[in-house]
C-alpha cells in the first residue's frame, strides 16, 4: 500500500511542469529499487512486478487524478500553486547534499552544475510560449503521428528517468504537453461517456485516448534505454551524477518562476501576495522533507 501511494505522489509530480517524477521516486527511496528492477526484470520477473505493479498503478492514478486538477489550479491560483512547487524542488536540497557530500569536493565539478542548468534550462526554452496550451493531434490520423507519438515518449520518459529532469518541461520541449495530457484526461470522458450510453460521443474521446497506444511503447523502449545507462552511472560516479542534478534542479526552479509566477505577478501585487507566495513555498519544502524521511533511514 505505501508503494501504491508513493507511485500517487511520483504520477501527480509527472503532471506538473517544472517538476521531476524521478527526483521524487529518488526522494521517496524508490529510485535506485525501479532501476533494478527494470534492469534486470528477467531475474525474478515475480519478484519485480510485484514491486512494479503497485508502483505503476499508483502513479496511474495520480496522472488520471491529477492532470485537470493540477492544470486547473495553476491557472486559477498561478503564483501560490507554483511557489508551492518551487518549495517542493528546494526541498530536494538536502538529499543532494548527503549525495554530493560521498566524495572530497572539486572545482571542475561546478563544470557539472552549470552544464546541468544549461542542459534542462536550454531544452526548456526551445519550447512554444504556452505549449502546455497547444493540443498538437486530437487522434491518428497517419504512420507519421504513431511516429509522432512514440517519439514523444521515448524522449520525455527517457530524458525524465534522469534524476531531476521534468518528463512534462521535455513534452513541452517538443510541443506535446498539450496533446498528451488532453488524452489523459478524456479517459475519464470516454469512461462518462460509455456509462451514460452515449457511445458514439465516447468514440471521439477515445481516438485522442488511442494517442497514448504509440507514446507508451516509446516510453517503455525509453525507459528500458536510460535504465541501463543510469544504473552505472550511479553505481560508479552518484556524488559526480548529483552535482550536475543540483544545475538541474537550479534550472527548473528558474523554469517555474519564469512560466508560474512571473507573467502573473502584478505590478500592484502587495505584501499580502509576498506573504502568501512565501508561505506556499514553505510549505512545500516541508513537504519534500516530509517525503525524504523514508530515504533517510
């Protein structure tokens, strides 16, 4: 059950842009256990989805609940809701310090840092102006956009399962956030839909559902992908990994700031909107640390 919940927590985190599904499966403690059992599933196949299925299902849910949850309070209540996602990035700060702390410090990995910043902060700006707006395809209508579709996924889910790296900031990178998480949510029309008997309504939403057919067999193949390469590189230089996921997570605190706060921030916002934006980003640094507890054990 705990697994289940923490798979919520990590699903909800995919759905928010700035924020890293992995970087809270690292911050629940289940990072390293997803990589080996991914990695060498064909071990003890049992074994791994046992593990994987509640994982998988809770973060499932946490896609389906939150996705016109989250996008509908970030655009009614933009500067708390995001100030309290920058306080759930901050929050990873401890964690990376215990990390980064496991070898003698080296001028050249602050090389590490800035080239983590630029990484995510340039993928991030070759992004539209609100492409979290944009629905790309509302269906298939070609070869092309099953091509389309798996491309996207083996690119966000590939580049997410890198600690600290937001798979939703890399959809918008490639203007598919839009798409894919308009699909997401007409599960739950298609679902409405058929229990209301209303089946030719329901057909519509489950040809923008059928987009999620090509963008998962890309995510898997992704993910297959970046699990080998990421369970090395943590097996033999983590501390080296994690000073570039503190450029990484610099980055996305600037990305949110940019993209949740500051467009709304009005020249006659008071004190009472300072107050408000610094209590939200309290909130989710305690959040995160409340988070990090069972990794700290």
């Amino acid at each position: 059950m705990l697994n289940f919940i923490k798979g919520a927590i990590i699903g909800i985190a995919l759905v928010i842009p700035g924020l890293s599904g992995s970087i809270f499966a690292v911050v629940v403690g289940l990072y390293d256990r997803l990589l080996d059992a991914v990695n060498h599933f064909r071990d003890d196949p049992k074994a791994h989805m046992r593990f994987l299925l509640p994982v998988g299902l809770g973060a499932v849910l946490g896609i389906l609940l939150s996705t016109k949850a989250v996008l509908w309070i970030t655009t009614s209540w933009p500067i708390p809701s995001y100030a309290f996602f920058v306080g759930l990035v901050i929050g990873i700060g401890p964690f990376i310090a215990r990390k980064v702390r496991q070898v003698p410090f080296k001028w050249a990995y602050v090389g590490l840092v800035v080239l983590g910043f630029l990484a995510i902060y340039g993928l991030a700006k070759l992004g539209g102006t609100e492409p979290e707006n944009m629905i790309a395809l509302t269906k298939l209508n070609s070869l092309g956009d099953w091509g389309t579709m798996g491309f996207a996924g083996l690119f966000s889910v590939s580049l997410m399962a890198i600690p600290g790296i937001s798979g939703s900031v890399m959809l918008m990178v490639i203007d598919q956030y839009g798409t894919i998480y308009n699909a997401v949510g007409e599960i739950g029309t298609a679902a409405r839909l058929l229990l209301s008997g209303k089946t030719a309504e329901a057909g519509v939403a489950l040809q923008s559902v059928a987009l999620l057919v090509p963008f998962m067999i890309g995510a898997i193949i992704g993910l297959i992908l970046i699990a080998k390469l990421m369970g090395y590189l943590l097996a033999h230089f983590e501390a080296q990994v994690y000073y570039a996921v503190i450029g990484i997570v610099i980055a996305a605190i600037v990305i949110l700031i940019e993209t949740g706060m500051v467009p709304y921030w009005q020249a006659t916002s008071g004190l009472l909107d300072i107050g408000l934006a610094i209590v939200s980003v309290v909130i989710g640094v305690l959040a995160t640390l409340f988070l990090d507890k069972p990794d700290a054990k």
